[in-house]
C-alpha cells in the first residue's frame, strides 16, 4: 500500500467548503477525519487565527494522518462524545462525514466490503468487542429481523434471516464470503451487488451503532455551536437521511419534539454529488448532504 496516495476524494467537497466556512478565523470540527481529505481542504480555507479539531475512533485512519499545522488537532474519539472532546468550546461549523474511507474500505481487512474474502470484523472502533461475525452466529431470530428490516430496509427478512440461522447451524459464519455463499440472488449484476451492499450495510450498522451515535451527536451539537453557526452532515442511506432530515427541518428527533426548532435548514433540497464528481469519484453516487444553521434563539 503507498501511503503517499492515502488521501482519498474527499466527497462534495467544494459544496462543504463553501456552505461551512462562515468565519476564516472561527473554530471548526471535522467529526469524522477519516484519511484527512475535507480536514485539509478546511485548513487552506481558514486564515491564520482559525482553528480545526477533528475527530476519529479509529486508530488506523488517525496512524496514516500526515497533517502538520499549528491550528489543527486531532481527537481519538467518536463523533457522539462530541460534548466531552470539546468541553464548553463554541465552535463556527461541524463537519460529519458518515461514510466510510477508501482506506477502510480496501485495505482495513476487516470485512467491510462484500467484493474481499476477509474476516467479519466491521469494527471502526478496534477496541470493541462487538464483531460482524458476532452479530450473524449469536443473534436471535427476531434481533436478525430488526437488523435487515430496519438498517437494510429489506421486505424479504424472514427469508435472509431462516438463510442465516439454517447454515450457521452447521458451520459458524467467519469470513465475508462464508455469508454471501448462503444466498442465491436471481436478476442482474447490479440487483446483487445491491443486496449484499445492503446486507453489509444493516451489519455495519449494528456493530458500530452507527444510528444511536448519530442521535446522540445530533443531541450534543445543540450546545456546542454558536448561534448562525453551521453543521454539515453527509449522509449515504435513506436511514440516515431521514433522521437528519427530520431533525433540521422538523424539530423531530425519534421520540423527542423541539417546539423551537435548534438548526435551520439552509437550502429546501438535499445537495447531491454533480456529474463531474459522479464521473471521478462513483462511490459518492449515494452521498447526500445537508447543511442547517443553528438558531440563533438556542445560545
């Protein structure tokens, strides 16, 4: 692997850019740092009394960052202790990516890609003892069911479900490619490559908690943004984006109501990657941005 390539295309960048620097000299977090693509680009915008904390839980990304600034710092952490990494320090913008890196993707051998035979780890945090192959062999039928209906948004998941627990009866399930061998998926190239993108994705979730990490950063954030302050949030499933979506535009987050609205959505549509980035970066087809102003009301 050529380290000196590692910085991979950060997705939207010109749009977060542009919608997130409101103050060259304020102080901005990039949650989630990754390979330091969108850190970096921040870092050009803002002038020489501006300041950037960014934020990661895994170590590996966080090993490769090749970022040497007196205005930058980087936190091993996750995006949710948000409230802790900044301890009562205001901030201009917040950036969070929930995608995962080119890094992660091809070269972590942990199981995130249903395309590489490789261990069923899925793990961002590595400390965890939570793994993929954990939530396939010990999981009960109905925890199975929630996983696949609500993270993967599948109509069939008693079938995926009856699949899983007959073959792992009779060998436990280790590898990417022992779990994709169970299902025979009728139709095109496109329509399997779909399924197991989705069947990969429901497990990812699980193991990082990926969507109550979300709730309770989005929680955190009230407080920790001035007001007219910014936070970006790129989305890559429609779980995701509607938790956003209700929370900037509706006050709504789950079970708690805001009657006063804390962030206010900037643009009536969700910015989506254009041609030109669709045909240098494919893999931010799915990428879905949106950008809210905090309230000037909260303080």
């Amino acid at each position: 692997m050529n380290i000196n390539n590692l910085f991979h295309k950060p997705v939207l960048l010109k749009e977060v850019i542009k919608n997130l620097i409101i103050n060259k000299n304020g102080i901005y977090v990039d949650a989630t740092f990754g390979l330091g693509g969108h850190s970096k680009a921040i870092l050009d915008k803002l002038d020489k009394n501006g300041h950037l904390i960014a934020i990661d839980q895994d170590k590996e990304s966080i090993k490769y960052n090749k970022i040497k600034d007196p205005r930058f710092m980087l936190v091993n952490n996750n995006f949710s202790e948000i409230k802790n990494i900044l301890n009562k320090k205001k901030v201009s913008g917040i950036l969070l990516d929930l995608g995962l890196s080119s890094f992660q993707i091809e070269h972590s051998n942990r199981g995130f890609s249903h395309q590489l035979n490789e261990i069923l780890d899925m793990r961002i945090n590595q400390e965890s003892k939570y793994y993929a192959k954990d939530v396939i062999n010990k999981s009960s039928r109905k925890k199975l069911f929630k996983i696949f209906r609500e993270y993967g948004d599948f109509k069939n998941c008693k079938n995926i479900v009856d699949k899983i627990l007959k073959n792992r009866i009779k060998n436990k399930i280790e590898n990417t490619f022992d779990l994709k061998k169970i299902f025979f998926i009728k139709g095109s190239f496109r329509k399997k490559k779909n399924f197991f993108s989705r069947l990969f994705q429901s497990i990812r979730i699980e193991v990082n908690n990926e969507i109550g990490n979300l709730k309770k950063f989005l929680i955190n954030s009230i407080d920790y943004i001035l007001p007219k302050g910014r936070i970006l949030i790129i989305s890559y499933h429609s779980l995701e984006d509607r938790i956003i979506k209700n929370f900037f535009k509706k006050g709504i987050l789950c079970e708690k109501i805001f009657t006063i609205y804390p962030f206010l959505s900037i643009h009536k549509k969700v910015i989506k990657p254009d041609v030109e980035e669709l045909l240098k970066n494919p893999r931010s087809r799915s990428a879905r941005l949106r950008v809210a102003e905090k309230n000037s009301i909260y303080k």
